[in-house]
C-alpha cells in the first residue's frame, strides 16, 4: 500500500505560543526529527501538545501557589483546586499526543521509520 508523503521537513515554531511553549517546541521537535517522524503535516498536532503543554505549566504553577485542594468556608467540604484538574486532564491530552507521535515507550515500539540514507557528519563525529 501507498502512503502519501508529507514534506520532512520541520515546521516553523507559530508565535502565538509563549516561551514554556516554544521551548518545548524546539526539544519535541527534535526529538521527532531526530526519530525521522516529522513533516510539515504534523504542525497542528505539535501545536496542540505544545499548547497543553504551556497550559499544564501554568496550572501547575497556580495549584502549587494556592494548594491543591480546598476547603469550602461554607460547607468545610474539600474539593481538588479547579487548576489541579485541569493540570490533570492536560497531562492525559499530553500522553494521548505524545503517544500518537510515538514518543512513549509503547508507542514507540510501532514506529516504522525508514533508515537513514547519510550519515550526519557531526553525528558520524561524536558516535563513530
């Protein structure tokens, strides 16, 4: 069977993303390349990981300023901070990308990649 071939090469980091997110751009990017599992067709995917990232970041930071579970003055019922759930269910969007980009070790193990034609001369420099 015949796939059609996306171009390999990397996509552009979009601006609207803030540094935590462009950061990570920049490493999962090369992590993907680097697999030999990067295209142009991936943007959209890569910006919705690196946006949930970015988001998981800042809800992190907020849960651990204000504590991860509340108390209600009125009722004394304790209940998960609203930024420690939406840390949470970032973490699983992250995984369920992460793994549709075989960057879990399950995931990983159904990658098909196609072999390196040449040799990286720095590559060939630091690993021989």
């Amino acid at each position: 069977k015949q796939e059609p071939q996306p171009s390999t090469d990397s996509p552009t980091c979009p601006g609207q993303l803030g540094i935590v997110g462009r950061n990570e751009w920049r490493r999962i990017c090369a992590e993907l390349e680097m697999l030999g599992v990067i295209s142009l067709a991936e943007r959209p995917a890569i910006l919705r990981y690196c946006h949930a990232y970015q988001q998981h970041h800042d809800f992190e930071r907020q849960a651990k300023k204000d504590g991860r579970w509340q108390v209600s003055a009125t009722t004394g019922v304790i209940s998960e901070h609203p930024a420690s759930k939406a840390a949470r269910d970032l973490a699983n969007q992250m995984i369920k990308l992460l793994s549709a980009f075989g960057m879990t070790p399950t995931s990983r193990t159904r990658l098909a990649v196609k072999e390196k034609t040449q040799v990286d001369p720095d590559e060939k420099l630091f690993f021989g």
